[in-house]
C-alpha cells in the first residue's frame, strides 16, 4: 500500500512539472507576439569582428555605424 502511494506521488509531481512547463511555454509564446513591430519594418543585422583585439572590434564598430548610416 505505502509503495503505491509513493508512486502514486512522483507521478503526480511530475505531471505537475509537465503541466507547469507546457504552461510556462504557452505563456511565453504570447508574450512574444505581443511585441509590435512598427510598421512590420524591421532589419537585424550582425557584425561579426574577426577576433576580440581592440582593432578588430573598433572597426567592426565602424561598419556597424557606415550601415546605419547608409540605411
């Protein structure tokens, strides 16, 4: 009787557990489409340095700034 109840337990926590992700998904899932895009134009763009040196990222920076510029 005691082993039943112990099993019967875990399976109950863990639909909780499955309950609550499926919960914390469908939550999230609207949370991210009720973020408005003005006017549906959007542009994201990455620039990518060659490595973490100083240079590298000073002109990666530049690039990122000549883009926007240009746009």
């Amino acid at each position: 009787m005691r082993k039943n109840l112990l099993r019967l337990s875990i399976v109950l926590l863990i639909g909780c557990f499955i309950i609550a992700g499926w919960g914390m998904l469908i939550w999230q899932a609207r949370q991210s489409a009720a973020v408005s895009i003005p006017n549906g134009d959007l542009i994201r763009l990455h620039v990518l340095a060659n490595s973490d040196k100083p240079q590298d990222q000073q002109l990666k920076l530049k690039v990122r700034d000549a883009v926007i510029a240009y746009l």
